[in-house]
C-alpha cells in the first residue's frame, strides 16, 4: 500500500501512549481500552489504503510466517474464512518492534494493535503483552497459485490484493539473476518467457520478486535462465516492491551455458585488412585503498582492489580482446587506472587519459587507448552549465523536496555565476588518430593514410533518486543529452570530414526521451544487436540497454560488427568475489563495436550467428 505513514518509532511511541493510559488506571491495555474486532480481510480493504489505517483494533489469524527472529522483528498471519472475496487481502503483518520468540507458525492467535501503513506494508504495531496465542499446530491456509497480470498497473492491484496471504508458484525461471540484496527475479515457466525487456508492448507485470528475507534463502544463488520450482512464501511489501518471503525451500535447477565467444574470433580475423575495436564499460566502483577527504568514496582492502583489478582486466583481455580504445566509467582515480593496465593478464600496452571530476562519491570517467593503433592529438574535459534546481550532484544539496544548487557557473557569458555544473561526471572529448594497421603479421604493415576521429567519452545522471511517481533525474539527463547533441553539432561543423563517436553510460534506455534527442544527430551502434541480446543491464528482471555508442561516421569509417558480451548482467552478484572469472566484474555489460577504416577492400562473408546473434 502507497499511504504516507508516521515513522515507525512514532507510531510505537502512540500505541505504548494507549497502554499506559490503560496500566494507570489500574487494568491491562486492552481490557481496559474499548476496541473493535475487525476481520483481517476488512482491515486490508479493496485498495492501496487501509481503511482502518491510524486506529487501534483487534483481530486473529493462524501465523503462516514468523519472522520474529529476523531483522523483521515480527510474524505475517492469515485468516483463510474471512470474506472470501478476491479483492481483499486476508493476512497482514504484525510488528513487535523486538526479537522475541514468541509465536510459531500454525498458532492461531488474537492481536491488538495499531493499524498502519509503514512505506507501502499494512501492519499491526503492537507489543508482545497484546497477543494472544489461542491454539498451536493447526493447518496453515492453502497457498494461492499466484499468476500476475502482465499490465504494470494491473499487477500491482493484483498483488496488493494478495499482501500477506500464502501463495505459490510450481514452476519458474530466473529473469534477473540474485542481487547484492538477496532478490531474485522470476517468471512463471508456463508463460514460455526466457527474458523479459524493457520494451515489452504488454508490460513487465508477470516479473515475481523472491527475497532472502523469509524462513529459507533461495539456494543456490541464480543466473538468468536458472529453473525454481516448488515456491511457496507470502506476499511481503519492503522497498517499494512486493517480494516473496520463502516459507518452503524450492529447488534449484541451474542452466549450464558456456560464456559468449569473442566478438571476432581468431580465424575470422584474416578477413579484415584493416579495423579497429572500440569498447565502453562501466567498471563499478573501481575504488582505491586510500581515503579520499574530499568525496565519499569507498575505501577498498588491498585484497578487494586486486580481486577488482583482476576480473576487469580478465574482462578486458579475453571479452573485449584489448580494443584499440576502451572508454571506462566508474574510475577513482590515475592510481587504479595505472594498476589496471599494469595487470598481468592485460597483454597490449595501454595509456590511459583522466583528470579528477566533481563527483560525490569520487568517482570519474578515462579512455585507455593502444599507442600502438591510436595516437592522441589533443583531449580535453567540457562541462556545461545548468539553471536547474533540481538538487542534483554536483551543487545539489541532495534534497528533493526542497532543493537548492549552488551557483558555480555562468549560464550566459555574462561573467554573473548563475548556474550550476550540469555534470558530475564531465565528457572527456579526445580527437584521436588511427594508423591503419594489419590485425595479423601476415598483412602489410600499413593501409594507406590516418584517419581522424572524435571520441565523446559519457557517463550521465544516475537514476537513483527517481521513484515509481516522480523522474527526478529525467531534466538533468536531458540537458546532458542537449549538450552532447550541441557539442557533436559543433564538432561536425569544425571538421567536416572526420567521424564522431560517442561512447559510454548514459543511464536510460533505448527509445527514451534522451536517446531520441541523441539520435537527431547519431546513430546508436546498439541497435545492430539482434533483440535477444541487446541489453547491458537488468533492473528488478528487465532487461535493458544502458550502454550506448552513439555515431556519426563518415567514409572511409564504417561499423562492421557490434556486440554485448553477456557477463555480468546475467549472473548473480555474489560472483563478483571470484578473483579468476569474469562474471560480476561490473553489474553493467560491456558493449563492443568494430570499425572498419578502409571501404575499398573486399571483406570476407559476414554471417550473422543464430547462436550469439553476432556477425562472424
């Protein structure tokens, strides 16, 4: 339920108010209070509210899920005969504010309490002396067999309707592999869905959360494709989803699939005389073991930097294949830069362009590039500057319901401060010369003359403060979007005959209002990717594409291959502390293109897989 509710300890301050008003008068709470039984199912009603929210009742249930050892510090309970009637939830949760053991799953027991909506969840908040246990061991209510509406909308009525209550599913499969917060997403298995995405025309209703938080965890931790059957657990509401608290233990049947194969593998390169790779990835907190005073970074152990550093440049190596330029997002500092390129398993020689940003959490954009295919003529970092008050990092005051932002830029050129920077992470723009050279040593040494092209390294506004009913962030991205779109305009017309790419994590979908305004001046590379596999993220079992590499090139340069190898947003988050493999090296995947330099070759057959989806 979506009511806005006191916090929990005012709430608890009022009910223990009651109590001692009764405990003063010389009788026990509710003995002495005149309160009203009401059903479960009434207390629930039709909608998002309860209608009994801010009133003290009584009421009883059989205890279907105790929780009451848990950080949870209470127990769900049902009624299965209260009304019948579909609309109504039949069960709530009851917080004790402590652990205590205090109940068991299959009491019947009569609670009095005060009815409230705590962030969406309707609760009874009560104390151990208001319950009372009234019978043990008795049958639970059957589990519902829940199947959601794929419509959004409603499928969030359907399973505020069931909030609380028993339910089950007999078959899934994982959508959304198990995060750092112990969620996994599924389907039912009889939808015959594999993947759900962002641009499903019905909606992405039919994705069920499973949470880590009830009697059993979901063991072992899943992969996208992985099979759950045998589910049963209640409707639970935390943190602006519903989830289900497991009661049973299900099974687990993993999918046995081999990582995705090189974009090019070794005995198709003899096709291309000339190309060069490019790639974007967004490397997750690639910290140091420094504190940093002036930001809020994270500070690494020496052991976590190195399993860090290890995955990526296995990431680097074997998935990416050391591209001639690799634009990297979530960088601390020169320092992890330096140690990345450094690593063992990194074969090519790299250098790398950075310089310190104002982000909050310390956190920068960089291009490594090859010497040897890519030779720099000249870099620098841009920023613009915003009349938004939106709150916003870098001058925001981080205050969404009363923003401010600082005025640190000049909107106009009048020389006034009027403004505020509009990145955290500036665009690094560097204008960089390839030699086009042979991929083997069996090819001439040289291909004709350089080729200059533009590179827009990005990393625009998180969506982190957005919620269900506001886009907070939508305004900044899109002035973001304007500045690339201007600053490529710009480019352009300065030199005409040389090609623009834009390359990197710009934080919203294909199709959104931000790629449209980038795609009246670039074309997104990631649309060459077979639907099956176009996404380099998944958020709650909704596969997307966050990654992006925008171009506007002009011949000789074309795009041959593009791809997104699938390594990370597929595979669950407890991966990332395996030192030796790729998966989890970021919770973004990377996305790789390979750009001709030469037209006036003939080029082997390029057939796509209907594996992969990649061309070969």
């Amino acid at each position: 339920m979506n009511s806005t509710s006191l916090p929990r300890p005012a709430m608890q301050y009022l009910v223990v108010c009651c109590w001692l008003v009764a405990v003063t008068c010389g009788s026990r709470g509710s003995a002495f209070l005149q309160i009203d039984f009401i059903p479960i199912c009434q207390v629930q009603g039709e909608g998002f509210t309860a209608p009994y929210a801010g009133q003290i009742i009584q009421t009883r249930g059989i205890v279907t899920l105790d929780l009451d050892h848990t950080s949870r510090r209470g127990f769900f309970f049902q009624d299965d005969t209260c009304d019948g009637n579909a609309t109504t939830s039949d069960a709530l949760f009851v917080y004790l504010g402590k652990s205590i053991d205090l109940v068991q799953t299959g009491d019947a027991v009569q609670v009095t309490g005060l009815v409230q909506e705590y962030y969406g969840l309707t609760e009874l908040v009560t104390s151990p002396e208001e319950i009372s246990v009234l019978s043990s061991g008795n049958a639970l209510p059957g589990p519902i067999e829940i199947s959601p509406p794929i419509s959004l909308q409603a499928a969030h009525l359907y399973l505020e309707r069931l909030e609380g209550m028993r339910v089950s599913i007999d078959q899934a499969v994982a959508v959304g592999p198990t995060g750092s917060d112990g969620r996994t997403w599924v389907v039912q298995s009889d939808l015959g869905i594999q993947r759900v995405f962002a641009d499903d025309p019905g909606g992405t209703g039919e994705i069920l959360c499973i949470d880590q938080e009830g009697v059993y965890p979901l063991y072992p931790e899943v992969k996208v494709g992985d099979e759950i059957a045998g589910v049963q657990g209640i409707v639970d509401y935390s943190l602006g989803v519903y989830c289900l608290q497991l009661s049973t233990p299900p099974w687990v049947t993993p999918l046995e699939r081999g990582l995705h194969p090189p974009i090019i593998p070794e005995e198709a390169d003899r096709g291309l005389y000339s190309a060069i790779r490019l790639a974007t990835a967004n490397l997750a907190n690639l910290f140091d073991t420094e504190d940093d005073p002036g930001t809020e970074d994270t500070v690494l152990n020496s052991s976590e930097l190195q399993r860090r550093l290890q995955k990526r440049a296995i990431l680097v190596h074997d998935h990416l294949q050391e591209p001639a330029l690799l634009a990297v997002q979530e960088v601390e500092n020169s320092y992890v830069l330096q140690a990345l390129i450094n690593r063992p398993e990194i074969k090519a020689q790299y250098l790398y362009l950075w310089q310190n940003g104002p982000d909050r959490r310390g956190l920068d954009l960089a291009l490594l590039y090859r010497p040897d295919l890519a030779r720099i003529l000249e870099y620098r970092v841009v920023q613009g500057c915003t009349s938004l008050v939106d709150g916003l990092d870098p001058d925001g005051n981080g205050d969404l319901t009363n923003p401010q932002n600082g005025l640190t830029c000049d909107t106009n050129g009048d020389g006034i401060l009027d403004g505020n920077r509009l990145f955290s992470r500036p665009p690094l723009v560097a204008h960089v010369q390839f030699s086009p050279a042979p991929i083997t040593n069996t090819m001439p040494t040289s291909m004709g003359e350089s080729i200059n092209t533009w590179i827009l390294v990005c990393h625009f506004k998180s969506k982190t403060e957005d919620t269900d009913l506001a886009a907070y962030t939508l305004p900044r991205r899109i002035e973001q979007a304007q500045f690339i779109t201007q600053l490529i305009n710009q480019t352009s017309a300065s030199h005409p005959g040389e090609s623009i790419i834009a390359l990197g994590d710009f934080n919203d979908l294909l199709g959104s209002q931000v790629a449209q305004i980038l795609e009246t001046q670039a074309f997104d590379l990631v649309w060459q990717v077979p639907h099956s596999r176009r996404y380099s993220y998944i958020f709650q079992g909704v596969s997307q594409t966050l990654d992006h590499i925008y171009t506007r090139l002009i011949p000789p340069v074309s795009a041959a291959l593009v791809d997104i190898p699938h390594v990370n947003a597929d595979y669950p988050a407890t991966l990332a502390q395996v030192s030796d493999k790729v998966h989890r090296s970021s919770d973004h995947d990377p996305v790789l293109a390979v750009l001709n330099l030469h037209s006036s070759f003939s080029y082997l057959p390029l057939v796509q897989s209907h594996l992969y989806g990649v061309f070969r």
